[in-house]
C-alpha cells in the first residue's frame, strides 16, 4: 500500500533553517509528481511546493518562494523540503502528498514551529 512518512519537524527560531524528509513506498516513486502541503492552527491546508517526477520542474506559492527548495532522490524514494529564513507564519503541520491513478495520497505530517 502506499505509504509516505514525514520528518524533521520540530522548533527553530525565526531566521532558522529546517529540511523536512518524505520517503514513499508502495508505488513506483519515480514515476509521480510530489508536492508538500501545510496546514496551519485553525486554518485550511495549503499548497507549498510541487516537484515533477524525475525532479526538473518546480513550483512553489508565492509566500514561500526563495526561501524554500523542494528536491527529490528518486533512488532513495524520498523527497525533501528544506526551508530557509523561517518565520512564525511558517508555523504548521506539514504534509507530504501525491497524486496517484486519480487518487490522493497524504502522509500524517510533521509539526514545524517557529517561535523564540
């Protein structure tokens, strides 16, 4: 079945730097775009970045963009979000996701806080 397992999450200061893990399993990794999506307290999830299968395109939301990378390894099934000039705004539960044969698939998130 498919699985996706995030991790790295946890507390850093503002201006910090994080870099959150999904690794996948159950499904040809390789062969699926991979995008990280957040969710915030008392707030609707929200798209963060996007990767394209074999990891040549890009795309990331605009509160985000140039402090975010989004990468994969397609031989360790994994994809990778590392966040840079951290803000208390950042704050969330961030999820892993693809979509595969019509379906959506979402890991249970890692929680990244951003506080002094």
């Amino acid at each position: 079945q498919v699985q996706l397992v995030e991790s790295g999450g946890g507390l850093v200061q503002p201006g910090g730097s994080l870099r959150l893990s999904c690794e996948a399993s159950g499904f040809t990794f390789r062969s699926y775009f991979m995008r990280w999506y957040r969710q915030a307290p008392g707030k609707e999830r929200e798209f963060v970045a996007y990767i394209s299968s074999p990891g040549d395109s890009t795309n990331y939301a605009d509160s985000v963009k140039g402090r975010f990378t989004i990468s994969r390894d397609n031989a360790k099934n994994a994809v990778y979000l590392q966040m840079n000039s951290l803000k208390p705004e950042d704050t969330a539960v961030y999820y892993c996701n693809s979509g595969i044969n019509g379906m959506q698939f979402w890991g249970k998130g890692t929680l990244v806080t951003v506080s002094s």
